[in-house]
C-alpha cells in the first residue's frame, strides 16, 4: 500500500488528509512549515480561553461561552425544519443570523496560516508576525515553535544558512521569547525533494520542555538529532545525535535511459516524521522516514525510537524491535500517541500479511520499544481504501476510526480487542455508500467529541461529479452505543470540526472554491455554527476569504 500521488484523482489540501507519513515519491518535498499534515498532525481541538493581546486583558474579555447554564451531551435532538440549500451559483451569505445564539469565543484556526477566528463576528485576525511553522499552543494562550529561518539578514550580505529558532508568542505575534537554537551550515537540498533539513515538535505534558526532532542533511551523511529546549528561556538543554547514514545508495542502480525532467537522482532522502510525548512525561517518542529512489522507483523504512526523560531530561534512545517498527512502505491514517504512560498506539492501513478482510489495524507498542500487537479493524476495502479520520479516546482506553465515506464508526478496546461498530443506516445516507466516479476529499478532523464524550460528531462525504466529494453534513452519534442520535444539514462542503468548551456549539469549516456539491464554485471559505444538542444552525459566515482552506487544530 502506498500513498496517494499527486497524479492519483485525489484532492488532498493542506491539513485534510490525515494520512501521516510524508509523501515518499519523487514529487513528496521537505518543507520547513511542518503543519502536520504535512497533512495534517493531529487529534483535539483546542479552545484559547485566555485573552488574545500582547499580555492584557482581550478587548472582547475571555473565551467565554453564550450562556452560562450547563449543557448535557445526552438530550434527544429537537425536531427542526431542515435548511434549504443555496443554489450552486450563489455564494452563501457572509454573515447570515438564524439560531438565537450566537458564540463570543475566539480561537485558533490554520487559514494559509495560523489566524484568530473571532466566532461572535466571523472575522480573521491575522498575527502581526505571520506564523508560518507548525505552532503548538501553551496552556495559557501563548504559541511556541522550533521555527525554521531561511536566511538572515547580517549587515550588507545574507547569511544562507538555515537557522533552527526557538519561539514564544502571544497570539497576536508578538515575541515573548526568541532564540536561535541550532545553525545548519553545509546542509545541500535535492531538488524537487528535499530542502536538506527538517524538523518536528512535541511540548511535555507540563509545558515545561519542547523536544525537536531534526533531520539534516549535509553531504556525505544524513545526521537525525533530537534536541531539549526549555520553554521558559528558549535555552538549548540537550542534544543527542538518534542516527545517521549515507546520502548515496550502498548499491547505485546501474545507469539506465535518460530520466524524465523534474525527477530526482538516485539516493537517500529522509523526512522527521512525528514526535509525541506520554502523559505522565516520562518518555519521548521519535519517529523518521528514510527514502530510497532508484531509477524511479522508491521504498521507504521507518526509524523510530522510544527516550525516557529522568529528572527533566532526554535519556538514551531505544530502537523499536523490528517486530514493533512500522512496516516498510506502510501508511497510516493517524498520527502516533499514547493512550497511556505506557502504551502508544497508531491507526494504520496494511501493507500485506495481515488477516483477510482487514480494512487498518491499531499498532501498538510499549515504552521499551517492544510490540504488543496488532489489532486487527474488519472490512472489505474493495481494492483501496477509504478516507478515514481516528480518535483516541484515553478515559475508554479505546480508538475509534470514522470512515467519512462508507459512513462507518469503529470503537476498538485496546483492552481486549473488542470491535464494536456503528452504521449510518441506508435509509438516511444522501447518495452512495463508498467511492463512486468523483475524487475524494479527507476531513481533518472529522471526527469530534463532546466535552462530557458522549457524543460524537463525525463529517461524512459521497462521492461526487468533479474532483471533491460531497458533503453529506454532520453525524452525530452516540459514543457508548455508536447508535446514529442525527443528522445536520450541511450549508458548504464541510471538512473541519470542532467544539466549544461547553459543549453549546459545534463548528464546522467549509471549503473555498467548491460548493456544497463539490462542484467547481468561487465559494470563499466558511463556518458554520451549529446548536451541540439541537443541530439548529445558529449563525453562518460564508465569506471568510478565497483560497484558504480553514481548520481547526487538533494539538494533543
């Protein structure tokens, strides 16, 4: 099994399509912006509850909900007359009143970029310091990165090197914190494939350390670095060297005809590939992709690792058994995390060997870097596979796996390995079950629960006539039972979710440049407000700007 290519029918914007190893043909190129996607890395929306200015009080005050009063996740849905759709040639209204509520929340969404959506007026606020790398947000409102800077400016000349900076701001981009961590001198990039070096990130659990995953490529070896920096001070506290290798194949294919243009030489290319850290801090795991292209053709190999941290710092890194470490070429449609302090498990699709009828399998793999199996998730992929979006749920000690087009909810007890799952029946599916003549679009995520977890709110989608499905709305399910409780109307084609700390509102982002139908539009981006019980659309802004793709991120 491999990824999809860029010539495949499939429509993959950023951050949509939660597939996690980084591309592996000769087309797939590192990038400093690591917004994990690379499609997309990672599983809770987050709610900013803190004020949005340089270190005062938010003009608008704290995130705070419409109305004080408690809301329960297990009220029936109310009876609702369903919304007409707008007619494909016209755009939806950009601000258009229906619900009696309206949310005074602001939060954090990728727009080409991390901006501030305030949800009470349906506006963008970008930083003044646009955030360009991945972003990963403390517990009181501020944003950290391991950024990467191309070029600096020193007196008259440029300095080429790329810099590893460390970075701590408030949201409106102003730096609280600002230290250059690490220079790459000598790294050479391979066109059309890698820029040389990149990076990745994960924050402990007690926000107190970002641990950087590093991969550089200075001829002739490729050096993979993990590096402890303290959030505080943005001080460089310890770096261990995890593993190197040639940048040139050990055995070169022989020269062959005259390759076409644009495609890449012969050698070893990698990618850092995902960082995550336990809950209880205790251990740090790294993860690399290491690509071989010969003659147009490419294999991948994983090299991962497990680093225990003792008295606030990074140990001695153990390789993952052969029998743990992800199988070559394989892909996965979550990233890895840990249910606990001790397990860390990650949803994948099988490359072979696995038994017949098996559609993905949970991996998981202890803290000594030994497997504890696979559990294998039944169905018929009918020769490919589906979108799908998972979510860890720790306090079930469980995964669930959404597939947004067969419209399919799988429960897995990591436990026992009991399989539940729970249908959308066909008699409330709008269209066909699985792929048809249209492409596919992912959702990221498309697969949210309730703060109390009793409900779950997944993103469906058929396909359609162009290149994009159609979105089919928002299903809402109950999470013990995986019983469908309802159905939301979509008003654009929908492909990010997230819910309000309360639990009152439920938004979902929908697509620019399509609409509703997938169909080819001049539609800007949008975000609908839906009631959390009801499902009644509250409030919808449909012109939050053209070519953006909005989501919501899903840090853990």
């Amino acid at each position: 099994m491999t990824t999809p290519r860029p010539e495949d029918d499939v429509e993959a914007p950023l951050r949509l399509q939660p597939v996690m190893a980084r591309p592996q043909g000769w087309r797939g190129r590192s990038n400093s912006m690591v917004a994990v996607g690379l499609v997309g890395f990672i599983v809770i929306g987050i709610v900013l509850g803190t004020a949005f200015d340089g270190g005062g009080t938010s003009s608008s005050g704290a995130v705070a909900a419409a109305s004080p009063a408690p809301v329960s996740s297990s009220a029936l849905p109310t009876k609702r007359p369903t919304p007409t759709r707008v007619p494909l040639a016209t755009p939806l209204p950009t601000r258009e009143i229906v619900g009696g509520q309206i949310p005074t929340e602001r939060r954090l969404v990728y727009a080409n970029g991390l901006q501030v959506l305030d949800l009470a007026t349906g506006t963008l606020a970008s930083p003044a310091r646009p955030f360009a790398d991945l972003m990963l947000s403390l517990s009181d409102g501020q944003l950290v990165c391991a950024c990467m800077v191309r070029g600096v400016p020193g007196g008259d000349a440029i300095t080429p090197s790329p810099i590893l900076r460390f970075g701590r701001f408030y949201v409106t981009g102003t730096p609280i914190v600002e230290r250059d961590l690490l220079t790459f001198d000598g790294v050479v990039p391979v066109p059309d494939m890698t820029d040389g070096y990149n990076v990745v990130a994960a924050l402990d659990p007690a926000q107190r350390n970002l641990y950087v995953l590093a991969v550089i490529r200075r001829p002739p070896v490729w050096t993979v670095e993990l590096h402890q920096v303290d959030i505080e001070t943005g001080a460089l506290v310890r770096s261990t060297v995890l593993d190197g290798f040639p940048v040139d194949l050990e055995e070169p294919s022989p020269s062959a005809s005259a390759r076409p243009p644009g495609s890449p030489p012969d050698g070893v290319n990698a990618w850092a590939n995902s960082m995550t850290v336990s809950p209880d801090g205790g251990t740090v795991f790294a993860s690399m992709v290491l690509n071989e292209v010969r003659s147009e053709n490419w294999t991948s190999e994983y090299r991962e690792w497990m680093i225990p941290v003792h008295d606030g710092l990074h140990g001695t890194p153990t390789p993952l058994s052969q029998a743990a470490r992800l199988k070559p070429n394989g892909w996965c449609v979550s990233q890895p995390r840990f249910l606990d302090p001790d397990l860390l498990v990650q949803v994948c699709t099988p490359p072979g060997g696995e038994p017949p009828g098996t559609m993905y399998y949970v991996r998981q793999v202890s803290t000594s870097g030994e497997s504890r199996g696979e559990l294998p998730i039944p169905g018929d992929n009918g020769g490919g596979y589906y979108p799908a979006t998972p979510m860890l749920d720790p306090e079930r000690g469980a995964v669930f796996v959404w597939e947004i087009l067969r419209h399919t909810l799988t429960r897995v007890s990591v436990a026992d390995g009991q399989i539940d799952e729970g249908a959308v029946p066909q008699s409330m599916l709008p269209g066909n079950r699985g792929p048809g003549g249209g492409g596919v679009t992912g959702a990221d995520p498309g697969l949210v629960a309730s703060p109390d977890g009793r409900r779950l709110y997944a993103l469906g989608f058929r396909s359609g006539e162009g290149r994009v499905g159609t979105s089919t709305g928002v299903w809402v399910f109950d999470a013990d039972t995986l019983t469908v409780l309802d159905r939301w109307e979509p008003r654009a084609l929908l492909t990010s979710l997230a819910v309000s700390a309360d639990g009152r509102f439920v938004y979902a982002a929908g697509a620019s440049g399509v609409d509703v139908d997938g169909r080819q539009n001049p539609w800007p981006a949008s975000v609908t407000v839906y009631d959390g019980i009801s499902g009644e659309i509250q409030v919808l802004y449909g012109a939050l700007g053209h070519d953006i793709w909005i989501s919501f991120p899903t840090w853990p």
